[in-house]
C-alpha cells in the first residue's frame, strides 16, 4: 500500500524513523509543521500516519473512533493487536498511545481505504493555517509562533455505507472554545461518493500557549510556512 515506506514492521511491532515520519507529513498530507521536521527537537510521529496504517492493516469500518493518549517518537515500537472491536496501540514496555474504537461492517478495499486516506489526511494536514488561524483571529487570539502546542486529541468518523466511489472529504463546519490560553477545536467534515453525502466525521484538538492576536505576527508565521513548504517543493523537484 502507498504508505508502506513511512513505516516498518517486524515481529507484530511496527516503529518508525524520523525521516519517515517526515516525509509522510510532507509528501502525503502536505502538512509542514515543524513537529514534524525530522530534525525538530521536539519531534513526533504524525497521528495521521497511525490513522492510516490502522485502516491500512485492520480496514475500514463504519464507525471508526480514534484515541490519541501519546506522542510517538523516532525508536518507539508499537505493538500490534489482534483485530477486535477496541484496538490498543501500545509499546513493549506498556505506554499507551492510540485506542481504536470500531463497529459495524468493515471493508478492506484496498483501493477505496487508500483514497479515503489519502483525502482525510490532506485535509488533517491543513489545520494550519488554513483552519485555525481565522478560528483564532475571529475570536482575537493566537499560536504563539515560537512555542505552538497543538495536540491531536481524537476523530470519529461515521460511514451511511462502504460502498464507496473515490469518496472525497468536504468541511462542514469548525468550532473553538477558549478558556485563558487554552483552547479546543472541533472540525466537522463530511464523506461523499458521486455527489451524494455517505458519512461525516469530527477531528478534535487542544491548544496551548494561545496569546492576544496579533496580525503582523502571524502573518509572518504563514509566510515562514508557505516558504518552508515552497523550499521542499523546490528541493523535491
């Protein structure tokens, strides 16, 4: 499947490297956090790329809920489950980090998973800026650009059917709350296949560290992204 080279799997475990993980934010879900740069110090695991590889290596089912508990780091080795109705991700050692909560059919189209994937991670990836920074600004708020904490909490996702056509993803509508400098957001998204409405989804997240907005600030945190995104376009190309 097209998300084999972002991981490997040996013995039932699966663990990553950073060059790994990174390249599946850039390349797949076109997501230039800096979390995500594989020389970051703070760096993780995309929470996306674990969502694909459950789909990937346990299908699709009509209900889906995603549970993230950890961040996952270069060298940590998941350990994975038998399939069952709850699926936990956790290392050798016992910390956990994702449960998966699933019922209803479930597909292993392989065709159909990999599309799905490829849409609702493209649009995971685009949180910011293209989600929460006018959520922030219309509520006089922002990331602080030197410290961003944003931390992918859950997502659920409920299928009307499996029989599905090239689905694509579409937004419904996105909420904050903020209480000081903390906030929660919830994105609400919808399936469709030939046009016709087939599931709908929610993403959950926490922020942290949220300051007064300010717009010359962050624009020059959008610009510092659109040219790290163009300076691995070009380096790619």
């Amino acid at each position: 499947m097209f998300i084999d080279p972002y991981y490997s799997h040996l013995d039932g475990k699966i663990s990553f490297t950073r060059e790994q993980g990174s390249d599946f934010a850039k390349r797949v879900a076109d997501d230039f956090n800096p979390l995500h740069d594989a020389g970051a110090t703070r760096f993780c695991i995309p929470g996306d790329l674990l969502f694909a590889i459950t789909l990937a290596r346990y299908g699709l089912s009509r209900h889906m809920e995603f549970i993230f508990s950890g961040m996952v780091v270069e060298g940590v080795e998941l350990v994975l489950p038998e399939p069952s109705p709850v699926l936990h991700l956790d290392d050798a050692q016992g910390k956990h980090y994702l449960s998966v909560n699933r019922s209803g059919d479930t597909s292993t189209n392989e065709v159909m998973i990999q599309e799905l994937t490829r849409n609702y991670v493209e649009f995971s990836g685009h949180t910011f800026p293209h989600i929460l920074v006018p959520l922030l600004a219309e509520q006089g708020m922002m990331i602080n650009p030197t410290r961003p904490m944003v931390i992918y909490q859950s997502m659920v996702i409920d299928l009307d059917t499996l029989e599905m056509d090239a689905p694509v993803l579409e937004i419904d509508h996105n909420e904050l709350t903020t209480n000081g400098k903390r906030g929660n957001v919830s994105m609400a998204f919808n399936f469709l296949s030939g046009g016709q409405l087939v599931g709908r989804g929610e993403k959950h997240m926490i922020l942290g560290g949220l300051r007064e907005f300010d717009k010359a600030a962050t624009d020059a945190a959008i610009e510092e992204y659109n040219q790290r995104k163009m300076a691995f376009t070009l380096a790619r190309d």
